[in-house]
C-alpha cells in the first residue's frame, strides 16, 4: 500500500495472534505465565488467580473493553484489559464456587473501607466509538488495533506532563526543581519506548540481524514521536519555563522543528497509537550508521508488516471519519513522518539524546537475546 526509501514508510505490527504453545500444566491458562496449581477451576499463575480473587465478584458491568472484547491477554499486557481477561478466567472455567468460605470476623472493629477492584492505569480517554463494525475491519484486524493501542503505555508521560503543567503555574520561572522535572519528564519518554520496543511482538519476531539495524531507528522515531504528543497534549511548549530549557538542550533550531511537528498530529490518541506503529520500522533514516545497506534486512518481511498496518489504519480511519476525512488523515499521517524525519536529523547531533537511545536499544537487544534464549530452552 505504501513503499520504503520513502519518508512515509509503514512498520511494525503486534501480532495478532501469537505463536501457539501447547499448553501444559506449567503455563497459565489465562495469560501463558508458569503456573504450577489449578486455582479456582484452571490452572493459574498466581497474579491471574489474585486477579479472579479480587474481581469475580464484582457485576461485570463495571468493566469495559474499549475495543469490543478482542483483547488478546498474554504476559506482558495481562494487566492492560480487565474486562478481556476476567472474561478469559470465566471461559477457562473458573468459578466463584470454588472460593472458600470466609472465616467468621472476631474483629471488634467494623471496616469502614468499600473494596474496589484495581483500576486501570490512567490513559488518555479513547473514542466511545471504537465498536467492532465488521463490514469494515475483520475481528483479527480489531484485535491487533487493541495490542497497538496497549502496547504503548503513556500513563507515566501524562503524570509528568501534568505535572509540568501545575509547577510551572506555581513556581517563579527557571529553577532546579522545574529543570529536574523536565529532565525526568524526557528520561520518562526514553523508558517508555524502551518498554514499547521490548514487548513489541514483531521487532521480537525480526531476526536478529534485522533487528540489530532497525532497533535505532525504531527508537528515534517512537521517542520522538511520544515527545511531540505529550507535548502537544498539554501545551508544554506555551510554558516559558518549559520551553527555555528545552531551548537550552536542545537548540532554537530544535525547538522549531519540533513545533513544525506538532502542527500534524492528530489529538485522536488510537491514530496516534497507530501511527507510532507505522514509525516504528521505518528504513529511511542511517544517520547513525551510513554504511548500512537499505538491503541488509529482509525487506519482504517488512513489507507485510507494513502493509498490514497501512490497511488496519486506512480502514479504522474510513469507519470512524469516512471516506472523505480519511483521505485527509491519512494524507496528514504521511506529512507527520516527513516532518517527523526532519526533526530527528537535527537531534541526532545531540549527544545527550544519542546517549540515551544507545542506552535503550543495548537494553532492549540484551531482553530481546535472553528471551529468544529462553524460548530455545523451553522449546526443548
């Protein structure tokens, strides 16, 4: 649907539907965890089986999935949905009969605390409207817009934004304490792509040899990218104080072209999620290693990644605008990563953002090894 060697390239995909292990009485029916005892009806691991604990009791009405029920619950993500996963505990058998009686309370004291369940962390609202229309996306398509949405965590990034946004009216211009809240609120956008690149299933499924040369610049586009739209959501850059120190790291220059950036992102949180996505594998940019050939990864596999995701976007697109307003956001998509790449050359020429990325993609290839390790071994 799109090309490579182009600015606009289309990466990376969570899968959806992950490598099939035959399930035994060592793995979590639930989420795939090791699992040594049937809890409440299934074999569980015991995060899975406090989740149940807490949860099973509590009128499922109360929790709502944003994307239809297709969430896909493994490991890594189990805690992203509660509505998909309790549901999963029901449909692998487990059952608040099996709970056992409570002990009768000799407490001369009457709790006055109303337990509830644990709420999901903070994320920025999504559209209401996200129902499966399957004339439109296939329920495969819906499930892997569910993974893209969850796979990028940014309630840390919108603690500290607010933050930023509440010293700043508080507080006398330029400080310690704000420079340190600006310098933890960029440390924060590094963690969170590092997260986003380690339980990404696709760069997991890349060899290692592609994923060595595409890791950085999956790095540079989703930390950039993150940066822009936090940014953007809280109106960071309208701060005095906010931008004088961005403006001392990184250069007036800099800060120009990021503002160029902001001018095409969509407020829409899941075009956002997606778009990340589409960035995330991007072939276009060797700045910092140029005699890297474009050749040297398997540029078919990156095809389909890419064209799997160009179609769940143009179609997510065309059933929440319509065809018209699609064409226009797709369109803006496109200039977001032209502007995107423009942007991340100039960074690059900053060491202090060099560092960091190289700090990132050392520890996502060392996880990434010692996953494909461990997986060998329990193939085994």
């Amino acid at each position: 649907m799109l090309t490579t060697n182009t600015t606009s390239n289309l990466p990376l995909t969570i899968k959806t539907q992950p490598l099939i292990k035959k399930q035994n009485l060592s793995e979590c029916r639930i989420c795939g965890a090791p699992a040594q005892y049937a809890n409440f009806g299934a074999i569980s691991c015991s995060s899975c089986k406090m989740f149940f604990k807490r949860n099973a009791n509590i009128e499922q009405k109360t929790f709502k999935c944003n994307f239809g029920g297709n969430c896909e619950i493994k490991r890594d993500n189990h805690h992203m949905c509660t509505s998909c996963r309790l549901k999963k505990c029901f449909q692998y058998g487990m059952s608040t009969d099996k709970f056992r009686p409570p002990r009768p309370n000799k407490s001369k004291t009457k709790s006055l605390v109303k337990v509830e369940s644990r709420y999901q962390s903070e994320k920025l609202s999504i559209l209401n409207s996200l129902e499966p229309d399957h004339s439109l996306l296939t329920t495969s398509q819906w499930t892997l817009l569910s993974n893209l949405y969850n796979t990028f965590d940014e309630s840390q990034l919108l603690i500290l934004g607010k933050s930023l946004v509440d010293t700043h009216n508080s507080l006398q211009p330029i400080n310690v304490t704000y420079q340190k809240l600006v310098e933890n609120y960029l440390l924060s956008i590094y963690e969170a792509t590092g997260r986003y690149l380690r339980l990404n299933d696709d760069i997991c499924k890349l060899s290692f040899n592609d994923r060595s040369v595409l890791l950085r610049n999956a790095a540079d586009n989703v930390s950039c990218m993150a940066g822009a739209f936090i940014a953007h959501h809280f109106g960071l850059f309208s701060l005095d104080s906010f931008l004088k120190i961005m403006a001392a790291m990184f250069d007036k220059r800099g800060i120009s072209l990021t503002l160029w950036t902001m001018k095409f992102i969509n407020p829409d949180i899941i075009i956002y999620k997606i778009a990340l996505s589409l960035f995330a594998l991007s072939k276009t940019i060797y700045l910092y290693s140029p005699d890297i050939s474009i050749d040297s990864t398997n540029s078919s596999t990156l095809f389909h990644i890419q064209n799997k995701y160009a179609e769940v976007t143009w179609k997510y697109l065309n059933y929440r605008y319509g065809w018209y307003e699609a064409v226009k956001h797709f369109h803006n998509i496109i200039y977001w990563l032209v502007a995107l790449t423009t942007s991340i050359t100039h960074i690059q020429t900053f060491s202090t953002h060099v560092y960091n990325i190289d700090s990132l993609v050392e520890l996502t290839e060392l996880t990434l090894i010692l996953d494909d390790v461990e997986e060998i071994i329990e193939t085994k």
